[in-house]
C-alpha cells in the first residue's frame, strides 16, 4: 500500500458482470479526488456500459460523471486496450497504490486465479498480485458454483480481496444510487480511498 495516507494511482478494469453503475461511479469519484485512473474495459465489460447505462462505447466523460462543459482530466484519467499487454499498467516497473475490478465476471476471476493473461485487463490484474499490491475483485454472480468458490479461495490466497457486490441494507437505503454508495464506499475503504459516503453503522442508541 501506499506511503501517503491517500492512493495516487489506482487501475480500474470493468468487466462483463452485471452493475456496471458500481464502476460509473467509482471512477466517477476517483476522478472527483484527483486520483490518477488507469482504466481498462473488456468487450462484453462495454457491452454492460451499453447494456445497463445506455452508454455508446467506452465513454469517458460519461464514466467520469462530466458534462459537455467540463474538461476531462487527460493527465490523470487514461483509457487503455484491453487487447494492448504491452501497455504500461502490463509491466511490474508501473508502481501504483492498487487495482479494483469492478464488476468482475466469474470468468475474469478465473483468469486472475488461474494467473493466464489472454488481455490487458488480466495481465494487469496477475501484476498487481506479483507486485504484491493490493487487488480488490468486486465479483457478481448468484448463485455461486464450486468453481467460482475455488476461484475465490485461490485469489484470496494468492493475495487479492474478493469483495462480492452484495450491498447491506443496515444503512436503510431508500434508492439504487445509495445501495451503489454503500458498495462503492466500501471499496473505497479497501483501496485507502478517504470519503464520505454513508457505510458507516452506528449502534443506535437506545
Ligand atoms: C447482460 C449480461 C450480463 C452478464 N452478467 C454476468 C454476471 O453478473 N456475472 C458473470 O460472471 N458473468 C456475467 N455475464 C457473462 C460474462 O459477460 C461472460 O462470461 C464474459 O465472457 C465475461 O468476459 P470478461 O470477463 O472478459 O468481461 C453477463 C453477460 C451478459 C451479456
């Protein structure tokens, strides 16, 4: 992890498992923190974006939540292909604070358990547990197969974080956005992320 208190680099990969608006909004506030944001989408990854947010391609203001009148960040906010494994988030040399796929199907955790690097997004990923930095999989599928369970356990051995996107409703929400939140902030949390959405549970008091 990083020695400032808060990452400077995180690489984000969006694959082809359903909530794509858990990844819309993650970047969304990585971009909002300044965060230098490597991102890298899958095929069936932009078929969701398509899919679940209406989105044309991979669209990069859309992701980063800016409208026509705001700049995106281009020295802060990079697109690579996912065919392209001699990109720079492909080499160990690439320091960076942690990568989060989000979604991430069954399939490309059976990659990253399997340590094969048939695209960017894989290669990225088997990097990142090499490195030994940190590695969160916001895996969804239900229900579950052995296979998927013994993907989980080797990516957990090897060094990752499965972090399954199964919101809580402790915090009471009342919409799709605040469910997203709680989720997003807890990979926030993972990540070292400082923010203020509403994960926290307090005991109420009696
Ligand atoms: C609409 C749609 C929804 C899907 N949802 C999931 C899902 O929630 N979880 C999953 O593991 N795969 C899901 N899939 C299947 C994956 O997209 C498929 O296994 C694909 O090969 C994943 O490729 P990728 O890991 O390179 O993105 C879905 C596919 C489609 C078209």
């Amino acid at each position: 992890m990083p020695s400032t208190d808060s990452p400077q680099r995180l690489i984000v990969g969006i694959t082809g498992a359903s909530g794509a608006i858990y990844a819309q909004r993650l970047v969304q506030l990585l971009v909002a923190a300044n965060i230098e944001t490597h991102l890298v989408v899958t095929p069936l990854g932009q078929r969701l974006l398509h899919d679940e947010l209406g989105m044309e391609g991979i669209d990069l203001p859309a992701l980063a939540g800016h409208d026509a009148s705001q700049d995106l960040p281009t020295d802060r906010f990079f697109l690579h292909n996912y065919r392209d494994v001699g990109a720079s988030i492909a080499s160990g040399s690439f320091t960076h604070d942690g990568m989060i796929v989000i979604p991430c199907s069954s399939n490309t955790m059976s990659a990253v358990a399997n340590g094969s690097a048939q695209n960017l997004l894989h290669r990225a990923a088997h990097v990142t547990l090499k490195e030994r930095r940190r590695l969160v999989l916001v895996h969804r599928e239900t229900p579950l197969s052995l296979v998927d369970i013994r993907n989980m356990q080797a990516v957990t051995e090897a060094g990752a974080i499965v972090c399954p996107a199964s919101p809580g409703f402790y915090m009471l929400p009342k919409t799709i956005d605040e469910l997203v939140d709680f989720l997003v902030g807890r990979v926030l949390d993972l990540v070292g992320v400082p923010h203020d959405l509403n994960v926290r549970w307090a005991q109420p008091k009696p």
